[in-house]
C-alpha cells in the first residue's frame, strides 16, 4: 500500500492501468476488506498506517 499510495500521488488514477484490474472501486474493496479483515490490530502503528494510506488513495469507505 505504501508503494501505491506513493505512486498515486505522482499518477493520480492513470496509476490504475497498472493493475489486471483497472477499477478504482474494485481496488478500493480488495484493500479496504484487508483493513476490515485485520482489525483486531487496530491499535498496531502499522495497521493506522495501512488505513491512513488506503484513506488518501481511496476516501473513506462507505
């Protein structure tokens, strides 16, 4: 996630051609699902920097 947040500031959303999947959207799930999935670590440092990342790549989820 680093890497892609990383890359999105340089590309915007061109950085999604990248990707077997082009949809924004279907990335945001894939990667928000992680975060959902792993919340039990909550409190982790790197689990607040997982979903600050996914936040200024995605938005909030809704």
């Amino acid at each position: 996630m680093r890497c892609t947040a990383r890359d999105y500031l340089v590309l915007g959303n061109d950085i999604w051609q990248r990707f077997n999947e082009k949809d924004k959207e279907k990335q945001a799930w894939y990667y928000w699902n992680i975060a959902f999935a792993l919340k039990e670590l909550e409190d982790h440092v790197y689990y607040k920097e997982y979903v600050l990342l996914c936040k200024s790549v995605f938005g909030d989820w809704q």
